[in-house]
C-alpha cells in the first residue's frame, strides 16, 4: 500500500477534524430558553404555586351585629298623633306603651341588631332602629300608622305602670314622664277609663281613695 506523505497527512486531519465539527453542532440540542424562576423548582413547589388564593371575605360575611344596649329607656313623641311613645329594653327583652290619653297600647317584643321588634293586642307593633342615643322608628295602631322619635331618658322621666285590686275592681294603669315635664297616662277601672289625675313621677295614684303605688321597668318587665 502507498504510504501519505506529510502533507496529505496533515490535510486528512483537518478535514476529518471539520466534520466532527459539524457533527457535533448537527447532534447537539438547541438550548431552551426556560425562565429563570423555574430553575431549580421542585414539582410540589411548582404545584403549589398554582393553588388558586383563598378568595376575599365578603362584606355581608364579615358584618358584625350592630351594637344593642343591654339597658336602656327612651321615651318621646309619636308624630301628628299627640301621643307619646316609650320602650325599654333589659337584656334583649324589650317592652313598650303608647298613650294619647284616651286609648293605651302596651306591646313587648326582643332588641337585638340594632332593632327593637314590639308587638301588641289588637295588631298593635313597633319597629324601631336604635342608635345615636334615640330609638327611631314606626308604631301601628289602630289602623294607622305614625313615625315617632324617642331620646334616651332617666329616672324619674320614663315609663312606669301600677296593676292593683281596689274595692274588688282590677286597676290597671300606665304613664309616661318626658324629661321636658311632658306626660301621660290612663288609668283603667275593670277594663273602663277612669277619671283618675296622674301622679308625678314615681309618685303615688289614688284610684276610688285607694293608694296605688307605681312601679318602673325594672321592677314590672317580669310580668310581660
């Protein structure tokens, strides 16, 4: 066989070195161009990251109950009627009395919200929003129905009630004390109006010469 010589040596090697070149740029992949934050993330980190956010709570979810006095009184007028109104509230347990002087309505009912929800013989009822030192709302009653406002009070203004026997006739009555000397009553002799003076607040009646003593809220709100 026919030995190369040097030069033809030399020339194969380049040549041969040319087409490993090109082999190697043929057989090699492409790089990927992968974002720099998935380097290096495990499958339970990438997995996580796509776990949708807790949603946002809603406003109706995260309202909270408007505040309710444990005690309170209020006592006001009802308007274009002549009337005057008062509702007490003891721990959620609320009462009310409507008086013009000629008819009555005593109601009871709960406070809760922000809301007093009184109700009464005869389709008699209250809704009232409590708030700002004041118990506003509506009173239906007889039919008809007003708007009243009622401002906080205190002894000796308010509402007191007396419930008595006097010479065999059952003596019921009910007044209300505003604190600008405001007031009214009925007195009721065996289901009958009665001619009968109203007492000054916290005061004794006379019913037929017969004392009767009147209560306040707190020592009658357990007979409702």
């Amino acid at each position: 066989m026919k030995r190369l010589g040097p030069v033809h040596t030399l020339a194969a090697g380049a040549a041969t070195a040319v087409a490993l070149g090109a082999l190697s740029v043929i057989t090699t992949p492409a790089a990927r161009n992968v974002p720099a934050e998935a380097v290096g993330t495990a499958p339970q980190a990438r997995a996580a990251s796509r776990t949708p956010a807790a949603p946002q709570a809603t406003p109706e979810a995260t309202r909270t109950a408007r505040p309710t006095p444990a005690k309170a009184d209020y006592a006001g007028r009802v308007r274009g009627n002549g009337g005057l109104i008062a509702i007490s509230v003891r721990d959620g347990k609320a009462i009310g009395y409507f008086c013009d002087g000629r008819t009555e309505a005593w109601l009871r009912g709960r406070a809760a919200d922000g809301r007093v929800l009184l109700s009464g013989p005869g389709g008699a009822s209250v809704v009232a929003r409590l708030g700002g030192g004041r118990a506003s709302g509506e009173l239906e009653f007889g039919g008809r129905r007003w708007d009243f406002g009622a401002p906080t009070v205190k002894k000796p203004s308010g509402l007191y009630r007396a419930s008595a026997v006097v010479r065999g006739a059952k003596v019921r009555a009910g007044w209300i004390y505003l604190d600008d000397g405001s007031r009214v009553g009925l007195t009721l002799v065996d289901g009958a109006p009665a001619d009968v003076a109203i007492p000054e607040p916290g005061g004794n009646a006379t019913v037929n010469g017969q004392v009767v003593d009147p209560k306040d809220v707190d020592e009658f709100i357990g007979e409702f």
